[in-house]
C-alpha cells in the first residue's frame, strides 16, 4: 500500500472525477483500506469496439494509474462476451455486435496501448466470456429477474428509442446485467467509467448485493470534448487524437484547441497540481502569459507521456518553426500516386491520406484548407496530369511529398 494518508490518496483519487455514488462509502471503503493495508478492487470494464485509444479513453485510465500509484489493485476487464452485445450507452439505434475474430484482434491492440498508461506488472487483465459464456440459461434467467422492464426504460437511451418507436433488442437490456455481473464474479469495490456508464455501475451495484455481497462504489469521470469542442472524442466523428499517433502530430492538435478547452485537458490529462494550473490560468486571463504558450506546455506533457521530454519538445520546436514561421516540416511522408487519365484533385487528397472520403476532400477544398506547391486549390475537380513530385498541404499540420507516376498506358 501506498505511504500516503487518507486526506492525500482522497484528494488524488477525487480530482477531475464528476460523481462517487455513494460519497461516505467510498470514502469509508478508502478508510479502512489504509488502516487494514488491504488494497482496494479497482474495476474497469473495455469492450474493444475499436482498435484504437485516444486521449478520451486516457481520462478514466489515468485515473485508474492514480488509483494503482497509491496501490490498489487494478482489474481491467475486456469485454470479451459482451462485446458481441454491444453497449447500448449513449446509442439511438441498436449496435452492431462485434464478431469473436474482431473482438480478439482489438483486444491484443487494447492491452498493448492501456500499457502505455497502465503498469503492466501491477495491472490484471481479464477476459469476462470465462464466467459469462459458462453461465446456464437457469442462471441467466435469474439474473434477468433482478431487473424490471420497467427500471430499463428509465435508462435515457432506452427511453428515448422506445418514444420514437425505434427497436430495442431484448438482448441489449442483458447488457448492463452481465457488466453487472463482472463485478459480482471480481469482488469489486470501485468501478470506474465515463458519465455515460453511469447506468450500467450502478446496475452493478445491485447486482452485487442481490446476489450477497458488499456493493461497488462508482466513480464516473467527465467526457472529454474532442478537437471540435463540442462532441465527445471518438475516432468516428473524427475530432480524437490518439496515442499512438506520431508526437508532431499530438501536438499539433492540441495546439488546434480552443484556449477555452485547453483548462479541461490539462486537469484531465495532466497531473499538474490544480493550484499551479488555477495561477496559469489568472496569468493568462490577465495578460502576463500568452495562451498560446501554456498550450503548447499542454502538448509537451502531453506527449511526453506516451513518448519522452525529448520528442516532446522536438515537436514542440517543429511545430513553432512550421506555424509561427511559415516553414514546412524537416520530414515529410512521400506518397506514390499513379497519374490516370482521370485522376483529379480529391483523388489525390483521399489517396495521400489526409481525407478518407472524396466528400471530405471536397470540404476541405470548399474551405480554402488546400495547397499545391504552395498554391491554395479552388476546384475539386480539376484533373491532375502532371508527373513530377508536388507538395500537398492539407490544413495547417498536414504536409505529404506527392510523387505523381504515369500508370501503364497513360501518357
């Protein structure tokens, strides 16, 4: 156990969180944790829809390190049954379950990248279809009962699926059973999880207790807004940043930011002391400290935790030399592209990577975000039949080396 005393490890384990249900609990939980130097169960449940984490999944994981740093015992748990139910959290239609081969290639991906925040040799991992798919239909019966119809619906998605008529499949209301039921068969004491789990922890809860032992307290943490402000980060609307993403290119997206929403990714995502960020924030409110320099202090503690101080401040330093001085970058990717008798300009953009459809090619264009050789691009359609190399600039951050080769039977 930590050395820690219990006003320390509380202000550490509470800080950026939004609730702990129930507050005297948890705290007593923590209490006796410290005076019997038992540590406590710290669960989070992963179900590996996506192969990818970004800075939005790191908000409960950072914690779940806080919570490990002060020597609890961590339990991740990989949704490796409910996975092919699929969360009904947050969703206005039913989710497409994921495959068993899907769901075993994005786990691999998972554990590799949580141990970028996670100790590896303090963090157990666990895969919940060893006790969920051994359970028997009397035993999944009973755990139905446990549950009404009735408090399902009081759920604000399910609520809102069955006013608009849109269809609940019966299997989505098992979903929080059997999240529940991972706590029961770990013993948690703690279950972490975004707001929008909130739901199915508490259903954890309950099922704990009708099945005889003590309840988890839950702690949930905030969404994090994605690069828009708005939406919360996730690789499909395209506004996350993940971490496995190269330095300069973390960084530059933090740098892409609201001044605004940089505060919430700092306490979020940095463990800078609270009082430290509230003086950097009057400083820059007064005028003292340009914004844009606390930014990019963001973008290097940032980077550096997935990579190191160095790398960090080197994309720091490219960054300014690109944006502050109008240069370009000392390495840019070079992309081979066969030149046809119809290639045009959202070929190129979609083939180089920076769009991923020809319609968001085209909004980039529209929105005066691309350049040739330094030459900003009006026309979407204009064909490409040059050979040669041409600099695409997409943006402010992105730089692809294009070298155009006639195919076969093209002149």
């Amino acid at each position: 156990m930590s050395l820690a005393t219990f006003q320390e490890q509380l202000e550490l384990l509470t800080r950026g969180t939004v609730q702990i249900i129930p507050g005297d609990e948890f705290q007593q939980k923590l209490k006796e944790s410290i005076e019997k130097k038992k540590p406590l169960k710290i669960k989070l449940g992963l179900d590996p829809t996506a192969p990818d984490i970004h800075l939005g999944h790191s908000v409960v994981l950072k914690k779940l390190r806080t919570f490990q740093d002060m020597g609890h015992n961590i339990i991740v748990i990989i949704g490796s049954f409910t996975g092919m139910i699929g969360d009904p959290s947050g969703r206005n239609e039913m989710r497409k379950p994921l495959t068993k081969e899907e769901i075993e290639r994005n786990a691999l991906t998972y554990q590799e990248q949580v141990f970028k925040i996670l100790d590896k040799r303090k963090t157990q991992i666990l895969y919940n279809h060893q006790w969920l798919s051994k359970l028997s239909t009397a035993e999944v019966v009973q755990l139905a009962a446990q549950y009404t119809v009735a408090r399902m619906l009081e759920r604000d998605d399910f609520a809102k699926r069955f006013k608009d008529k849109t269809p609940i499949g019966i299997h989505e209301f098992l979903y929080p059973l059997f999240q529940g039921y991972d706590s029961y068969e770990i013993d948690s004491d703690v279950e972490l999880g975004g707001t929008d789990q909130t739901f199915n922890l508490l259903v954890g809860r309950e099922i704990q207790k009708a099945f005889g032992k003590p309840s988890q307290c839950i702690m949930t943490m905030p969404l994090l807004e994605g690069l828009d402000g708005v939406q919360k980060m996730s690789k499909t609307m395209g506004n996350h940043i993940g971490i496995t993403e190269t330095p300069k290119e973390i960084f530059g997206k933090i740098m892409s930011i609201s001044d605004k929403q940089m505060w919430k990714y700092y306490e979020l995502l940095t463990t800078i002391p609270l009082e430290e960020l509230t003086a950097m924030r009057k400083s820059a409110e007064s005028g003292k400290e340009n914004p844009r320099d606390i930014k990019a202090r963001l973008g290097r503690e940032v980077v550096k935790q997935y990579y190191n101080e160095k790398t960090a401040n080197e994309a720091s330093e490219e960054f300014t030399k690109i944006f502050s001085k109008g240069g370009i970058p000392d390495e840019i990717e070079s992309v081979i592209i066969s030149v046809t008798s119809d290639l045009k300009l959202v070929d190129i953009i979609v083939k180089s990577g920076c769009a991923t459809t020809k319609a968001e090619a085209r909004r980039l264009v529209d929105q005066g975000a691309v350049f040739i050789d330094d030459k900003k691009q009006t026309d979407p359609l204009k064909k490409i039949d040059t050979k040669g190399e041409i600099l695409l600039k997409v943006g402010k951050r992105r730089f692809k080396k294009i070298i155009l080769r006639h195919s076969e039977g093209t002149k």
